[in-house]
C-alpha cells in the first residue's frame, strides 16, 4: 500500500515521509510505526469538510515544514522555573525528550511505577508496544501521526490499591530559538483496581516573544485505563508559546465505579485543539469535566469532549467555561451520547462564555444523543459581554473600570478555578489569571 | 453639598427628567417621593454616574465641583454612596473582597493609607452587628442568593463602611420586614452628622417616623413639583398624588 500511495502524496504528506523514514528506518519498531504512518498519510490531514474540523482550520499547521524536535540544553534557574512547585514526581521533557537532569521522583510505592516512555522503548521496545497498543485510544488522524512519531512521554501503571503519595506532575518545555519542530509525546496511565492517582499535565515554551518563540508542533497523545473502583483526578494546562500548534487527544475508559475528574485548562497556543473522549464502560462510573479556555488576540483554541455512557448508572458532569478577547477565537463542542442499555444515566453539561472584545468569538455546540430511555440529561450553553450594571456596581463603591472588570473576570472563571482541589495547583492557576487578566488596556 | 439645576436627561427617545432642580444643604435629610416611573431611581442613577443616560441640559454640582464630568468611581471615592433600588449579585465577587476593595480606594484617594486587615475586621464586624448580619454573609458572593432584605442591608453595611459624604438610598425600605427596617433607620441615623446629606426615595411614610426627613419632595413626570416639610409625606400618603399634579398643572 505504501507503494501505491507514494505516488500520489502531497509534497507536505511527502515531507512526513521523508522524515519518518530516515527517522525510523532502523527502528526496532518500524513495522508498527509504519502502519500508523500508512493510515496517517491514507487520511492526511483533516479539512473543515470533516464535521469534527468545521471550525478549525489546519491549512496554517499542514503547511509548515517541522523538523522532528531534538532536546537542546536548557538553563533552567531551579528558583525560576515555569512550572508549578511543589511537586515532588516530575518528569520533564524538553522538546518532547526526557530530561532525567531536570526531573525528580520519589521512591515508588509498592505496585506504583512511573517511567519515561523513551526509556522503556529503548530497553524493551516489543513489551512497551504491546502496551501501548492496549491503551485505549480514539483513533483520529492525529494520533495515529503520533503512534508513528512518538519517541518519549510517560508510562504510569499501578497495581491495585496502590498509589503515589504525591501528583505525577509531566511538563513538557519548548526550548526557545529552535527551528521548526514537532513533538509527539505520549502518556500511558494504567489504574489498577481502586488505585488512585492524580496526573498533571504542563505544556510550557520558553521565550515566548515574537522572535524567541520558536514555530512548533505538540501532538500529544493521552490514553487512560481505570479498572474498577480507581480514582484519577488530572490536571491540564496549556500554556504554550503564541506560535504553537497544540494538538492533544485524551482517552479514557472508565470500568465499573471508576471515577475520572479533569480540569482542562488551556491558555496558550496559536493554534489549540483538544479531544477528550471519555467511555463510562463500567456502571457506577463517573466522569467530571471541568474547562476554562482563553483564546486572545489571533488565538484559535478548540475543545472537543465526547462522553459515552455506555453501562448503567453511569454518571457525567461537565462545566466548560471560555474568556475570549482580542481577536481570540474560541470552539467548544461538548457531546454527551447514551447507549442503549445505559439507563439511569445522568448526565450534566453546562458551556458559559464571556466575549470581552466585539472581535472576539466562541462557538458552543452542546449535543446530545440518547439511545436509552430512563435518563436524565440536561444541557445549557450562553454567550455573553461583562454585564454593564455589575460593572457600574462595583465602580460606584470607588473601584476603578480597569479594577472591576478584572473582578468580573475573574469571577467568571471562579466556578472553575475554585474547584480546583490541589492547592498547589489552584494557586498557581490563580495567579496566571491575575497576570492575564489584570492592568490590560480596557478594551474600546 | 448638591446643587442639582434644571436637569434634563433622556435615555434612548424618553425623555425623563425634565427640568429638575434640587438644593440638598449639608446636614439635611431629604426625602423625594413620586409615583412609579417619574424619575426617581433615574435621578439617582444619574447622580451615581450610570451610563447609558444623555444629559441634555442642566448641572450638578456637588461640593463645589462638576458632578457629572466625574467617572463613578471618582464619584464613590469623593463621598459619593447610592443604595441601589435593585442591588446587583456578582458570583464570585467575594462580599468582604468588595467591601476592603472600596474601603481601600476611597481611603486612597484621601491619601490615607490601606486598612490594615485586623483594623478592617474589627470595623466589619462592628458594622454587621450594627446592620444585625451574620458573618457568613461576609464570605458569600456579593449579594449572591441574598433574599430582598438581606440585600438592602448588605447595601447600608456597604455605605456604613464607606462613610459617604451623600448618601443616596434608593427605596431602600421596600421589601424589608418591620424588624429590619428599623436596623436599616438606625444604620443610617448613625451616619446623619452635620458634614453629610442624605438623601432618601421612598414610597412610604413610615420610613420618614425613624428617619425624620428636614425636606420632601414629589417627583413627577420628571421634575419636582412640590416640595415641604416631614407634614408634606403625611399629607400625600392620606391623599395621593393627583392633588400635587393638579396644583402644579393649575399654576
Ligand atoms: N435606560 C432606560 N431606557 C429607557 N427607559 C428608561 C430607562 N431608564 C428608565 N426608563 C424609564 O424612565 C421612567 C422612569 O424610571 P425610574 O426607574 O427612574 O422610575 P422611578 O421613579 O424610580 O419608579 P419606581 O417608583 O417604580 O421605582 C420609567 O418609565 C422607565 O421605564
Ligand atoms: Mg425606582
């Protein structure tokens, strides 16, 4: 089939080819790689044609040559780092390469492991395939671009009953300076019957000015397995440089009483599109989705979640809130879909977003889609501006236009960030708002 | 302390305020009365800097300087204080944050500095005693699920912590029970002192038997038709208002 199709490539799907091949023609997986790359470049890039990209346009990021990324050395201040403290198991990858110098773990506990990806590949590459391959997957264009590409990322498995003490903090660095690069990292996480774990996600680029800020592509892929009873609360937050394509996929099946909590939470990017998929196999599953997106000046930033209730008493709740400014543009798509079979489920999904600029955007499209008969369902979406008379409360108590937007703001994001249970966390989410949101030129 | 002359303000094509003047002298309590929709709330609204409102004619000065040039901020901050008809609930917006936030800049603004945060505890919690509020609504959005009283208190804890030099309370009795009304008079009573002017809007008289008022006033069709003392708020809620329409028709 190769072959067949090299013919007819485009010169960019050309470009990918090049590159895979001479990245991965002695690969101890090629074969594997290979098929993924196949049925990649058989799909190509999506168009606004595919229902899914309607609002998203990939003309900008499929025309881009990217390099695959190289790790570059980094001097990283240990007082100054862009990442949240406090976190004593940290795995960090710069330019999508783990960098052992800058990590740190604690002693495992029993039945717990944490490992990089690209360790494991190296040392048993048939074994962590066969791994890989069992990790649940949605099966899209882009991951299967990341199956192919992917060289590092974070294995995380736990037996029954077992835990970490502490998160599992992955942070993903863009070096500045670099030439067009992409990454394809990868995590795995394997929840073990009543095992708990709390995962937080950090995608960072250093330098991010006009010129520091290297062209770059993440497309990561996320695959979660929570057998009965475990618990998974996961943090994720996107804040990577203004000339940054994100691309992340998360799956998760969640097996009988199994609860799966995240907060997604995305900032940066030129480019950003998330799919969070999310399959309630097991009854007395729950899913909690909570999502704070702030597309400004030509910010594109998408989010896509699919809920699947697919065994009874299954339950999901769902918040999503977006800030756009600027000329920012923002998408959400939140698709709640009931199998036959899955009664008494209850789901819940509520999409609020605020327009700050009369250039800004958001478009919200709530879906639902029930094959059972004794649900319970309800969705909600508005769009709105600051409300004026809010405004002129707050001002008419003596605080300044400037001030009391930056608390209306700020409120609007409340409902989000206040749930927030790692204090940790919470803190440093605060605080990013505060810097975004406040002293801004008020917009005409 | 308020010199308001022949003010005329329209919002979209209506026209409400047509030619109003009022003197408000410091010291003095005034209460201004009118039937629904003559302009009262507009009036103070616009005093407090609502946008939304063309002034189209007419001044207000207040303490020497040109009310209406001001932004409301710098209105609250000069000694400016509505209470509002309709109290605004801002999720997520801590009640106490609001409070220090607006203590803080009007403090500020008289080159003070900050409160500091046991000194400002001290004051809440002295202030809610006065307003018979529970601390918990300290920690609740700002008038978030507040029931109609609880609201109208929460306005006068705002003025009693601000301490404005014109206080303006817009029917801030309606909707408060016999018990709260009289917290809500003592709160204000305890603001009254010869550097302050209030002013009250009001639908009722029984306000006025605890706050006694020096003038009241009838607001109709947009301008004061009528003014007089505490007798006048007796005399209109025995007789309405269609004899102070009247008279001012005939002459
Ligand atoms: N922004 C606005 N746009 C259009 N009309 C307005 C606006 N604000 C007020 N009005 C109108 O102006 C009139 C006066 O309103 P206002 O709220 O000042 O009355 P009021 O005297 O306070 O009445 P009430 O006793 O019912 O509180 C009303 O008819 C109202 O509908
Ligand atoms: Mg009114």
């Amino acid at each position: 089939m190769s072959a067949a199709t090299a013919g007819t490539l485009s010169p960019k799907l050309e470009r990918y080819r090049e590159l895979f091949e001479k990245r991965f023609a002695s690969d101890a997986l090629i074969e594997h790689r290979r098929d993924a790359f196949n049925q990649f470049i058989q799909a190509g890039f999506p168009t606004p044609r595919d229902e899914a990209w309607k609002y998203t346009n990939l003309r900008r990021l499929e025309s881009r040559d990217f390099a695959v990324a190289e790790s570059a050395p980094v001097g990283i201040d240990p007082g100054q780092h862009p990442w949240i403290s406090c976190t004593a198991n940290r795995l960090v990858f710069i330019n999508g390469h783990w960098s052992p110098a800058l990590s740190s773990m604690m002693p495992q506990p029993p039945g717990a492991t944490v490992l990089s990806l690209g360790e494991w590949l190296k040392h048993e590459p048939e074994r962590a395939q066969a791994y890989l391959s069992n990790s649940p997957s949605a099966q899209t264009v882009f991951e299967r671009l990341n199956a192919a590409f992917a060289e590092d990322g974070v294995v995380i498995d736990l037996a029954a009953d077992a835990m970490f003490d502490e998160p599992v903090h992955v942070v993903h660095l863009w070096t500045a300076g670099l030439q067009s690069s992409m990454s394809h990292p990868r995590i795995i996480v394997r929840a073990g019957r009543n095992s708990r774990l709390t995962l937080i996600e950090q995608y960072l680029g250093l330098g991010d000015s006009a010129l520091g800020c290297s062209e770059v592509f993440t497309n990561s892929v996320v695959g979660v397995e929570l057998q009965n009873g475990a618990q998974m609360e996961h943090y994720r937050l996107q804040q990577e440089g203004s000339r940054t394509f994100h691309i992340g996929q998360i799956s998760v099946r969640a097996q009988e009483h199994a609860r799966y909590a995240i907060h997604d939470l995305a900032f940066g990017g030129l480019l950003s599109r998330l799919n969070l998929t999310i399959q309630l196999q097991g009854s007395g599953s729950h899913a909690e989705l909570k999502g704070l997106f702030t597309p400004d000046n030509s910010q594109h930033i998408d989010t896509q979640t699919r809920i699947e209730h697919i065994a009874p008493h299954t339950t999901s709740e769902e918040d999503y809130r977006g800030i756009a400014e600027g000329r920012g543009r923002g998408v959400f798509n939140g698709k709640v879909f009931v199998h036959q079979g899955a009664q008494k489920t209850d789901a819940r999904q509520s999409s609020r977003n605020l327009l700050l600029s009369p250039t800004a955007e958001i478009d919200t499209k709530p879906e639902l889609e029930i094959y059972a008969n004794d649900v319970k369902c309800s969705h909600g979406a508005t769009t709105g501006q600051l409300d004026t008379t809010a405004l002129f409360y707050l001002r008419s108590r003596g605080i300044s236009e400037n001030d009391a937007r930056t608390m209306l703001i700020q409120a609007f994001a409340q409902s989000i960030v206040s749930s927030i249970r790692s204090p940790e966390v919470r803190g440093y989410v605060e605080t990013l708002l505060k810097g975004r949101f406040s002293l801004r030129q008020v917009n005409p | 302390m308020l010199s308001i002359s022949n003010l005329h303000v329209r919002a979209g094509d209506r026209q409400i305020l047509n030619g109003l003047s009022l003197e408000v002298g410091a010291g003095e309590v005034h209460a201004i009365m009118g039937p629904n929709g003559s302009g009262k709330s507009t009036l103070a609204q616009v005093l407090a800097g609502r946008e939304g409102y063309e002034v189209t004619e007419g001044s207000v000065s207040y303490r020497g300087k040109d009310l209406l040039a001001l932004p409301p901020e710098e209105r609250a901050r000069e000694g400016v204080f509505l209470a509002f008809q309709y109290p605004v609930e801002i999720p997520g917006v801590n009640n106490v944050y609001l409070l220090k936030a607006g203590l803080n800049a009007v403090r500020k603004h008289r080159g003070e500095p900050e409160v500091d945060a046991f000194e400002f505890l001290a004051l809440i919690r002295e202030k809610m005693k006065l307003m018979q509020m529970d601390e918990s609504f300290l920690s609740r959005g700002v008038n978030e699920g507040f029931s109609g009283g609880e609201k109208k208190r929460n306005e006068i804890l705002q003025m009693s912590v601000l301490e404005p030099s014109l206080a303006m309370l817009d029917e801030t009795d309606s909707g408060l029970d016999i018990d709260a009304l009289r917290v809500v008079a003592d709160g204000v009573n305890s603001l009254r002192n010869p550097e302050r002017a209030i002013v009250l809007v009001t639908h009722y008289q029984r306000l006025l038997d605890y706050i006694e008022p020096d003038r009241v006033h009838v607001l109709s069709g947009g301008r004061i038709l009528k003014s007089g003392d505490k007798s006048l708020a007796l005399e209109l809620e025995k007789r309405g208002y269609d004899w102070v329409k009247q008279e001012a028709a005939a002459a």
